[in-house]
C-alpha cells in the first residue's frame, strides 16, 4: 500500500471494523476524484464510513439528508433580494464544500436526485442563470437503501453514471459482529477522528493518479472488459465510452492505492466490478438486485485474455 496513504486506510478500518474492502474503494474513488455510491440496508455502517473519510482529511464537509420533500435550493442554494443593499445576494447550499455525504440519496424523488447531475459532471452550479464553480477536491459521497426498502426511489440512468464507483456494504461475519460489539462496549467508537491528511495532499495526489503510466496493451484490457458487456446475453445495455474511461481512471487510483508505478491488470480488475455494476442493465436485475450482475461480471473478467508483462 502506498505509505502516505495508509494513514487514512488505518482511520477506515478501526473506526468501521470489517471494513477493508470498503475502505479501499472509498480511497479510490476518492484518488480518482470520482463519486462513490454505497448501497445496502440500514445500520451496516454506510453513514459512519463516509464520516470517517471527512473527518480524516482537512476538508470541508457538508452532510445533506435525502427526505421526499426537500427541494432543490436545499441543495443547491438560492438567491435572495437584500433590501439594504439593493442587490441580489447568491445564498450557497451545502453542495458547496469539499466532500459531500448524500445520505439515503433515493428518497428523494428523481427531480430532486438530478439536481446534483450539473456539480457532479462538471463541478459548478447553475442558480438562477448565473454558474458558480464549486472547489476542488469535491467528492460526493452517496448512500442509498435498497429499492425493496419502503419510501424508497431508483435514481435514473443519467445520475448513477456519473458515479465513478458503486458498492454494498454487507452483514460482516459472526467474529467481526463481537469485535463490533466488543468496540462499542468499551467506548472507543467515541473516540474521535484525527485528520491525517491536508487538503493540498491530497490535491497533489489525485494529480500524481491523473499522471499515471498506463500502457495501450491494459488499455486494450479495458476495452476488451467493456465491449464483453455488450456482447453478452445477459445485458439489456452494454458499457459506454464513459463507462471505459471511469473504469481506466479508477484502476489508476488503484494502482496508486497499492503503490504502484503503472496500471497492471490486477488494477483493473479489482475495480472493473465496482466501476460497472451500477451502469448496466440485466435482464435478471429487476428491483434494484445487481447480485446477478457481478456474477455476470465475474465471468466476464475469468474469460477475457489478460495482457502478458507488467504496466
């Protein structure tokens, strides 16, 4: 793992025990200067983990609660009339900040999720006719309940692809339930998060990532991995151009994550699962399931050629 960043992976993994995986691909996403999307049933620790990450780095952090009636200028901001100096004043929303938790995002209705299409794909906000840009890092960091959950709505096909990364948190294992139990019965879940990185660090790693050496033959892996998608029965829609060039910026995060030179293969692969599952559609994937999906997406990985030789 690369030395500066084990640091942040260490705050992940003992305030949310079990969680290494997860903390590995919130860490990418995060590198990669993508959003990530984190599924699965109340009280696994969706909110916590993204917590965690905030209250390690020097950043500003803005936490919005998805509820049926929040509207858009909740998130976005408004602009008011001030009498007393006879101008328009721009209010900024909680959008306005470095790592953003969108909590329980699909109980919110569409109109609402889709307000954060514009920050997301372009890092700015339009209000009233005029844009403003929103700083770097920003990384917004989504958590939703399945679909089967009540109350709840699927975010449309244009929002879920602007995330780089999706994921589901599941029920840990007996043993690590005890050691939850066993962590909170002894009050170090209330210990507090000490920041471990700066704001500029992690500027200045995200671009390193940006700069990272890939070949055309792992290139051509991707492709090869992409063009599967649209050749395989089980899929109504195949993954995009975007869709390639998310999974070739998240392999480089992970590369990075592991203190790598160069992209290999297994870069790719660790994160091909990850990059995909929320963007295609299966035919067997009704309600929001996408167990099929990564199914589907392990068979894909095992048959596809790997390139021979390193990065």
């Amino acid at each position: 793992m690369n030395s500066l960043l084990k640091p942040l992976y260490r705050n992940l993994t003992d305030h949310l025990l079990g969680s290494e995986q997860s903390a590995e691909l919130l860490i990418t996403g995060l590198l990669a200067d993508g959003h990530i999307l984190i599924q699965g049933a109340p009280g696994l620790g969706k909110t916590t983990l993204a917590k965690v990450l905030a209250d390690s780095l020097t950043c500003v952090f803005r936490r919005v609660q998805f509820t049926p009636d929040l509207l858009p200028a909740d998130i976005l901001g408004y602009t008011i009339y001030d009498q007393s100096d006879g101008e328009f004043i721009f209010h900024p929303g909680p959008i306005f900040g470095n790592i953003i938790l969108a909590d329980e995002i699909n109980r919110a209705s569409p109109r609402i999720q889709s307000a954060l299409l514009e920050s997301m794909s372009e890092t700015q906000v339009s209000v009233d006719g005029v844009t403003h840009a929103l700083e770097k890092p920003f990384c917004v960091i989504a958590t939703q309940n399945h679909l089967s959950s009540a109350g709840t709505f699927p975010l449309p096909e244009p929002q879920l692809d602007r995330f780089l990364l999706s994921f589901e948190m599941v029920i840990p294992d007996s043993d690590t339930q005890l050691e939850i139990l066993a962590y909170h019965a002894d009050g170090r879940s209330t210990a507090p998060v000490s920041p471990v990185m700066g704001r500029d660090d992690l500027l200045s790693m995200i671009e390193s990532v940006k700069n990272m050496y890939i070949s055309r033959d792992i290139m051509a892996y991707i492709v090869s991995l992409c063009d599967a998608t649209h050749e395989h029965r089980e899929f109504t829609s195949g993954a995009s151009p975007r869709a390639a060039i998310a999974l070739m910026n998240a392999a480089r995060a992970n590369a990075c994550f592991h203190g790598h030179d160069g992209v290999y293969p297994d870069d790719v692969k660790r994160v091909m699962p990850y990059t995909l599952r929320h963007r295609l559609g299966g035919r067997h994937a009704s309600g929001g399931n996408t167990r099929h999906i990564e199914e589907v997406l392990a068979e894909i990985l095992d048959s596809t050629p790997v390139p021979v030789g390193g990065a």
